[in-house]
C-alpha cells in the first residue's frame, strides 16, 4: 500500500517558485501592511520611519509568503 505522501516528492520552494524582488516604492502605507509571521493584516504595524516602509516586499495576488522563522503562535503549521 502507497501513502499519499510516498507519490510526492521532497522539493525546494526555491526548484517550484521564484523569489519576488519587488519592494515597496511608496505605494503602500503603514495600514497595508501584512505580517507574514503571523497570518494576518497588521493595520497597527508602526516601522520606525516611513522610509523603512521602503524595506518591505510587496505581495501581490497569486503570490506565496513564506515565513522561514518558526513562530511559537502557529507551531502547528510551522
């Protein structure tokens, strides 16, 4: 008997996917910003200055986010 899991096999992210570049040029403000780490719109994120903002990756529909911290909120999806 084959388990589901026997039929995939073991892959990188990196082999199926590739890393987005874009960063943020402005476009999006403190209140669009989304935790990655925890799941979850984060409209009180406060980064130390706006041009900080300028750091962030922008994510966009059909994108994937992966966070490669373990977080001790979600260690059951982590």
């Amino acid at each position: 008997m084959e388990f589901a899991w026997n039929a995939w096999e073991k892959r990188k992210l990196g082999e199926l996917y590739k890393k987005t570049v874009e960063k943020n040029d402005g476009t999006f403000s403190q209140n669009q910003i989304i935790s990655v780490a925890s799941m979850s719109w984060n409209p009180n994120a406060r980064p130390t200055t706006e041009g900080y903002l300028s750091t962030y990756n922008v994510l966009r529909t059909g994108n994937i986010a992966f966070e490669g911290n373990k977080s001790k909120n979600l260690s059951s999806i982590c």
